[in-house]
C-alpha cells in the first residue's frame, strides 16, 4: 500500500489573529477611528449592532458609522469590547454598606495661591496656564483661584470622583486667548446662539479648557455668571474620565450643580448650595417656577442616555441631579454616591478586561508564530516522507520507481513519519468572544448595573411626587413637562 501523509493548515490561527486584532488599555474609551478610504477622527464608542456602530465625537455628537466603512482594527475593536455583553450587571444594593466622608461647608485652595512662571506660561499645584499674549501674574494669579477652587470642590463632595489629570501629565491644561480667536475657535466645534457670550469650553479630546480673557476681567464673579460658566467647564474637565459611562443629562447636571455653589473671595461656600441654587434659577434661568423633564422621561431605560443641546435640558438636568445630590432620602447624596460607585465598577471592569485581552493577544501571537513555524517544518518533513514512501511489499522491502536502493525505506526498519504538530490552544478570553453578532451598549450596560441606586424601587409617578415635594419644601415650585422624548 501507499504511505501519505497530510499537511497541517494554518489558516485557523492567522483568521483568529485578525479577530483579535490589538486594543491598548488606553484606547477604551477615546481613540482615533479610520474608514476603509483612510480618514480618521477621534470618539468614544458607545454603541454597537450587526452591521453598524454609534460613536460620540469631540463635539458631543452621536453619529452612526456602518461597520463594513471602518478599518480592519476598527473592527476587531469592536468584536473585542463585546464581550461586555456576556456579563450580567451587578444588583444594586439596597442600601450601601461603606459610609459616607462628611460633606465640607467650605471648599478653597490654600490662599495665597502658589504661583511660578512669567510671561505666556504659568504653573500652580494642579493647573498650566498658557496664554497667547504676555500677561502679568496678577490676571492668572486671579484665574487660577477660581480654577483651583473648582478641582477642589469636585474633589470634596463625597462622591469618590478622584479627579486627575491626564494620563502622563502633573496638571490640567488652561489656555487663554482673544474673545476674537476664543469666538473663532468655539464657533467650529459648537453651534452658537445669536448673542450668546460664551465664557469657557472644554474640548474633551485635547483635554483643555479654553477661556477668552473677559471670562476673567469682566465677568469674573457671579453677577455675571462667568465664573460660574467657568466652573461648569473646569467640572468637565476634572470629570473627564467619567464622561464616556455617565449619561450626558448627568455630566451636565453635576457640572451645573458645581457652578451654582456661591463663590466667594475664599472659595466654595456649599453651606449655601440651596441659596446658589435659587439665584441661578433667578438670575440665569430667568424662571421661578421651572418647567422640568419628568423622571419617567429622564430616568425611563430607553432614554436615560439621550439628550439635547438645549437650554431647558441644562435646567432640567440642574434640577434632577440636585435632587439625587442634596434632597433624595436622609443621607445627603447617597443615590449618586451609590450610582457612581457602581459606574466605577464597570468603568474599571472594562479597563480589566480590555487590559487581559490585550494580554492574551499578545501571548498568543507569539505562540501562534510558533506554531506556524513549527507547522511549516512538519510540512516540509511529510513532503520528504511521502517522497520516499511506496507500496510496501509483504516482507517489508519498499519498491519506489526512481528510486535507487541507498534511498529506500525498510517499512517498520526504525524511519517514522514525522510527528504531527499539536493543535494550538486559542485562550478562552480571545475564543469567547469572536464571531459575536448581537448588539452592544457599553453606556447602556454601565447604567443599567447602576440606575436601580437612582429610582430605588419608586415607580416614576412616586418619585415626581416626591420631587415636587422636596423642591417644595426649599421654596420652589417644580412642574414637569408631559411625557415624550427627552
């Protein structure tokens, strides 16, 4: 009989690689996405289906990518954050077991504030501040208290925020410029209204506020409401890597519940947020019987991560997570202490799991070359094997045609056919998670571990009653909007 060996493939190990692809940790949430045609931009993946993926952009935009536009990398991103899916979240607690700090009646950074620095570049503790003109350390020395002030108001409330700064970097980025060039810059990220004087943004990708110098001289204090713009921007900016896993109602709500604290010469008197809060209403919102989206709209799963860019969300949002912040049940904050507590542990199961997946890519790349090579050698030894092989008489002599007698093989005389490669074992976390065709939302799957800590077993119809009651009893009359969209 004949003797025939087959090769061993190896097509399995090379489609396992390209699934796998390559996810560094700290691309789990910002990153640069190309198209098939090589354009890029810079967003967070919040959401995927079969065939198509929802990014937020720079700007706040959602858009709609189809996955079949995206690069090979991209692709592989996104069957590798599917495994979020597999994961059924935590129960929310009924009640939190770990107590909370002590809320601060005052909140300032440590007088006189400590500068270094001259000309379009200063430092302190915790912020640069870089300008396009020279400036004196007198204007950036008034600056800087209300930028320090605000770190350190996020920092106090007992909601375990943790605000720091970029990740290879000592301290956050500020940068000054003209109201002109200010206008310019803001007009092509943002849409403006007509008349409407900004005072501050925080361009979430190059992780910076940006300020026109009349925020500053003009403005500075609350009769103006620039600093209070000022400190909704540096929130976001100490909020950062919340941003991508809260629902945008919220970063917003939080932001507004920071700038409407009373500042004054020493820094943040939240002894007085009730006070701060009214004023607002009064004096920005130019309402004292605001008109808010009901928390059957808000809170409801299928619209708790819309939103809006419009000016009644901003009060909506102000007012909803200043009830859950000050006013929901008998430990002051507790149902955003626990909310967050729970985002953070998806925020950082994600930032795990993206980190072993990366692991197991790595390892296995380095096995599957290995394998390869081993593979092409085997291959190599069966050609020269079944070149040598024939049909086998019965007393064991092998009649080759061609073949001279040095070259022959005695069947059974000691020449084995070579040793088949074992199979390469493909690890579970790469397995599991490849060839995934359901939909995924990673902000929706945060937040449905987390909402529960919010609404607390209260149907939407209990908890408006107990807003306008809460609101009632600090003197502000609340009406809800009809149930809709949010």
């Amino acid at each position: 009989m004949k003797l025939h060996f087959h090769r061993q493939w190896r097509g399995l190990f090379l489609a396992v690689l390209l699934v796998a692809g390559s996810v560094r940790s700290e691309e789990a949430e910002w990153r640069v996405w190309t198209s098939t045609l090589g354009t890029s931009t810079k967003a967070v993946l919040i959401g995927a289906a079969a065939d198509f993926v929802m990014l937020r952009l720079e700007n706040g935009r959602e858009v709609r990518v189809d996955l079949q536009q995206l690069s090979e990398t991209d692709r592989s991103y996104v069957e590798a954050m599917r495994v979020l899916l597999s994961r059924s979240p935590a129960p929310a607690p009924a009640a939190s077991a770990s107590p909370m700090n002590p809320w601060p009646e005052q909140v300032g950074a440590s007088r006189p504030i400590l500068l270094a620095g001259a000309g379009r570049e200063y430092e302190t503790p915790h912020f640069i501040f870089r300008t396009d003109e020279t400036v004196d350390g007198t204007f950036v020395r008034r600056a800087a208290a209300i930028f320090e002030d605000t770190l350190g108001l996020v920092d106090a409330v007992p909601l375990d925020l943790r605000p720091s700064p970029p990740e290879g970097m000592d301290r956050f980025v500020i940068d000054f410029t003209s109201r002109k060039q200010f206008d310019a810059a803001v007009s092509k990220e943002y849409r403006l209204i007509p008349g409407q004087k900004v005072f501050g943004v925080y361009l979430t990708m190059q992780r910076r506020v940006l300020v026109p110098y009349d925020a500053i001289w003009d403005e500075v204090k609350r009769s103006g409401g620039g600093s209070g713009a000022l400190v909704h921007e540096v929130a976001h900016q100490a909020m950062h890597e919340w941003l991508p896993f809260l629902p945008v109602w919220l970063t917003e709500g939080l932001a507004e519940c920071f700038a409407v604290v009373p500042l004054n010469p020493d820094g943040f008197d939240l002894s007085k947020s009730e006070e701060g809060l009214k004023y607002a209403l009064s004096e920005r919102y130019r309402t004292q019987a605001p008109v808010i989206q009901a928390p059957g709209v808000t809170l409801a799963p299928e619209n708790f991560s819309a939103w809006k860019d419009e000016a009644d969300r901003y009060l909506s949002a102000l007012l909803t997570t200043y009830f859950f912040l000050h006013l929901d049940g008998v430990e002051r904050g507790r149902p955003l202490a626990d909310f967050l507590s729970t985002i953070r542990k998806s925020k950082d199961d994600t930032r795990q799991f993206i980190a072993d997946y990366n692991q197991a890519v790595a390892e296995f790349e380095k096995k599957r070359l290995a394998h390869n090579a081993a593979v092409e050698q085997y291959n190599r030894e069966v050609d020269a094997y079944n070149a040598k092989a024939g049909a086998a008489t019965p007393g064991g002599a092998v009649t080759i045609r061609g073949v001279g007698s040095a070259g022959k093989i005695v069947v059974g005389g000691g020449t084995l056919p070579p040793t088949p490669v074992p199979a390469l074992e493909v690890p579970e976390i790469i397995r599991r998670n490849q060839g995934r065709n359901t939909t995924l939302d990673i902000v929706a799957l945060a937040n449905e571990a987390a909402r529960p800590n919010l609404i607390r077993g209260r149907s939407f119809a209990q908890l408006e009653s107990e807003m306008k009651a809460a609101y009632a009893r600090i003197g502000i009359t609340v009406t809800f909007a009809p149930q809709g969209s949010p």
